[in-house]
C-alpha cells in the first residue's frame, strides 16, 4: 500500500554534494524548502578533489551559483577574481567548502553516506495507484554500513558520473582482463596527479594514456613534464582515430583560450617525439599477472604493449543501477532524459551550443524526480558547469509551484567565453509546443569558439 501521509513537509532530497548539488540545495533553502544532502565521499565536493590538480577551462565568474552567492555573501567570504582561473582544489576550498559551511547547509549534508536505492513508499515501479502522492524512499548506507530509510518530498540526484568511467574495451565493455587490472590498481584513475601525490605510480615507468579528450591531454601533458625530471619515464598514447591531430581542438581559435592552449602544448609535446602514438587502435585484453600487457587491434594487425600503468580517460557515463524503482524516461543513445538527449549528443553538439533547460526537459514519468548536472548528460561529454545551475534553479522553482519562474531562462552564456552558443533560445518555454520557430535548436551560433556539429565538441579542419 502506499504511503499517502502528506509530503509537503518533508524535506527534498539531493544526491550529491559536488557543485551542482550544493547549488541545487541552496536554491532550496532561498525557497524556504529544507534539504538533506547526500554525499558517498567524506567530505563535499569529494569527487573535486580527486581532481583537484586541474585547472578548469572557465573563469570564476562561470562557476559560482546566484543562490550560492547569496548564502555565501550572508557570511565572512570573499569572492574570487571573476577572471581567475581556479583549479578544482581552489574550486572547492575558495567556493564549494565555504558554502557547505553556511549555516542554511551546513546540518542539512549527510558525508560518507551512498545513496544505494531510490523508491516510492510502499510502491515498486510497477504500481501506479496514488503514486504521484506517495513519499520517495530513498535507502542509503553509511561507511560503517548502516543502513537507514530516508522519507522526501522530492528528489533531485547531482551524484555526477566520476565513479563510473567507461570501460577500455570495445563495443562499450570491459576489455578481457580489465576489472582484475583495475582491482589491482594497474589500471588508475581518469586524471592521477601525475607531479604530486601520485608521482611515485609513473616516473621512471612506462604509461599508456588511452583517451582523447581533455582528460588524456591533461595527463599527457604532466607526464611530459614528468619525463623531463626524470628521463626515463615513457608515455605512450593510445587512441581509436587516425590521426592525433583531431584531439588537438581549436588552439587559439578556440572560445576558452585554456582550452586551446591545452591542445596546442599537446601537440607540440607528440610532435617533439615525447610520446608513442598508437592510432586506429582498440583494447582487447589486459594481462596483469606478470606486469602488465596490453593487447589490441589496428588496421594494421595485432598490438602488443608492456607498460607498466594504464591511465583511463575514455569518459564517463551514469550509474543507474540505484535508480531501478524509479521511472525513468532516457534517451536510448546518451542516456540522458529523453527530450535533452538529442540537444547534447556529442556527435553534433559542443557545451556552448546546448541551449539553456530545466525543470520541463529534465522531467521524468515520475513525478519530482530529477537528474541533474554531469550525471543528466548521460554519457554526452559536453556538459557545462554554469547549465547546471540554470537546470537546479529552474527545478527547485518548479518544486515551489513557481512555474514561470521554471520556463523563465537566466542563464546567460558569453559569446566569446563557452564554445559556440546561442544566447537567447530555451527549450523550456517550447518543451511541449515546438514549432519552426520556437524549437529547442539554437539560432545562427556566434562565429567564434569550437564549431558545431563536431564529436565531443572537438575541433576539426574545415574540410573544404
């Protein structure tokens, strides 16, 4: 039977404390709806930190949430230079911890506690009588393995997707061999820290980078720096196209000039033969039992690599598997909710050419249950920090009962700063009437930054 006790009291529940949740939570208390924020890792912004080394491509102007602000500005904090470029580390301890640590928030977040199963009281996915009405149950267990049932009004997951990286393998699966490598720590995290805490893992060693995003150029570039220090450290690099400089994006034509700088130092480090480039070539197998071998295939034959780590920067993608009593609507391609899916797919879309969205494409068959931030972009790489405030604003407005506050579009994207964007389309306000001229499509895109239609967003020669 269900649980019909009224929900209005009940507080909503945030799955994650990372940028987009505490962004999502902080909306919630400016509304006057109280929270409980729930985070796998011991302290907020866990995840951040395991990258903490890396500098974002956005200045801090681009990366703090009006409703943060507001709750932040309450207490004795000081902004950031909005043209800095903050790392994550910076990202988290000059912003993401001072907000954690507000008053509004600070009681309201639950570390070292996983979300492991989200529900309706006393209904499974099946059952749909007085579903609507019904309380969410959401299951979490703590470090020591308590579990305990948690009764909400709503929920909104932020948990983004860095426990879950794709896999080396082909076809989307793990490589024959992959799980014991990973196990045993052969196989490391997406972006290590290469110079600092990880450094013992690689100088002096031989590393295969499999990847071709920013990801792989990150650490490619700070295993040059590595090999310089120390000369016999070896890089080697494998991706599935033919040729690298595809990876290389825009340089100085690109919208976010860290972002280009990035692909111009990669290219001059493959250039200068501090790096093996393995093209065309898919993982088959990994043996680990007497170091470790990597097996592959290119057009030309069979590959076979002793290294001695492998560093995985082949992107992420959701976990869902705590999400098997909620209904769901995805995108059968990205994985995404299914009316933003082909507004992101990577195949035609790069981060600035997204339109801003919220409450209406984020929507699910269950009823205030939203995916929110990284996690919402399925298995697409072109999320953008910024978009998901607009979505966590639009969303919790919506949970307010404001609902032209949802369909109203704050969220204004520079020109010349994210990619390639349209600044005034919104998919919102057409979700269920689009027409020729009110679509979710962005307009004529500015001409500057990484164009369109390109996968994950990377810049390609115009072929013409």
């Amino acid at each position: 039977m269900p649980d019909t006790t009224a929900t209005t009291d009940l507080p909503v529940a945030v799955i994650g404390a990372g940028p987009t949740g505490l962004a999502a939570a902080a909306h919630l208390v400016t509304r006057g709806i109280d929270p409980i924020v729930f985070e796998a890792g011991p302290t907020p912004a866990a995840a951040v930190l395991e990258w903490g080394h890396i500098g974002l491509f956005s200045p801090w102007k681009y990366n703090i949430d009006q409703a943060a602000r507001t709750l932040l500005e309450s207490v004795d904090w000081q902004e950031p230079d909005g043209d800095y470029l903050p790392t994550g580390a910076e990202l988290v301890g000059d912003y993401l911890t001072p907000l954690a640590n507000t008053p509004q928030l600070r009681e309201t977040i639950h570390t070292s506690t996983r979300v492991i199963a989200v529900s309706r009281a006393g209904l499974d996915r099946t059952r749909t009588p007085g579903r609507e009405t019904a309380a969410f149950l959401v299951r979490t267990q703590s470090t020591d393995g308590q579990i305990v049932d948690h009764r909400v009004r709503a929920v909104i997951d932020a948990s983004g997707t860095w426990e879950t990286p794709n896999p080396l393998g082909q076809a989307g699966l793990p490589a024959i061999g992959e799980t014991t490598a990973r196990d045993t720590g052969l196989v490391t995290s997406p972006l290590p820290d290469v110079l600092g805490r990880d450094r013992e893992q690689f100088a002096g060693r031989h590393t295969l980078v499999v990847g071709a995003g920013h990801s792989a150029a990150n650490t490619l570039l700070a295993l040059g720096q590595l090999s310089d220090e120390e000369p016999s450290t070896r890089i080697s690099w494998a991706i599935r196209d033919a040729d690298p400089a595809s990876v290389y994006g825009g340089g100085d034509q690109d919208g976010l000039p860290a972002r280009g700088a990035l692909g111009s130092q990669l290219r001059n480090l493959v250039e200068s033969g501090h790096v093996e480039v393995h093209t065309s070539m898919t993982i088959t197998g990994l043996e680990s039992s007497d170091g470790l071998t990597i097996t592959g295939t290119t057009p030309e034959g069979h590959v076979s690599l002793q290294v001695d780590r492998v560093v995985p920067t082949t992107g992420f993608r959701p976990n869902l598997d705590f999400l098997r009593e909620v209904r769901l609507d995805l995108d059968p391609v990205v994985e995404a909710p299914t009316k933003l899916g082909p507004l992101i797919d990577p195949e035609h879309h790069s981060c600035g050419t997204v339109p801003p969205h919220g409450a209406r494409l984020l929507a699910h068959p269950e009823k205030d249950f939203y995916i929110v931030g990284m996690k919402s972009y399925g298995r697409a790489p072109t999320f953008l920090m910024f978009t998901g405030y607009e979505q966590v604003r639009s969303i919790v407005a919506a949970l307010a009962g404001d609902q032209a506050g949802a369909d109203r579009v704050e969220l204004v994207l520079p020109e010349t700063g994210v990619c390639s964007a349209d600044i005034g389309s919104s998919c919102d306000t057409s979700a269920d009437t689009a027409d020729e001229s009110t679509n979710c499509s962005p307009a004529e895109p500015v001409k500057i930054g990484i164009p369109t239609g390109l996968a994950h967003g990377r810049y390609k020669a115009d072929p013409k």
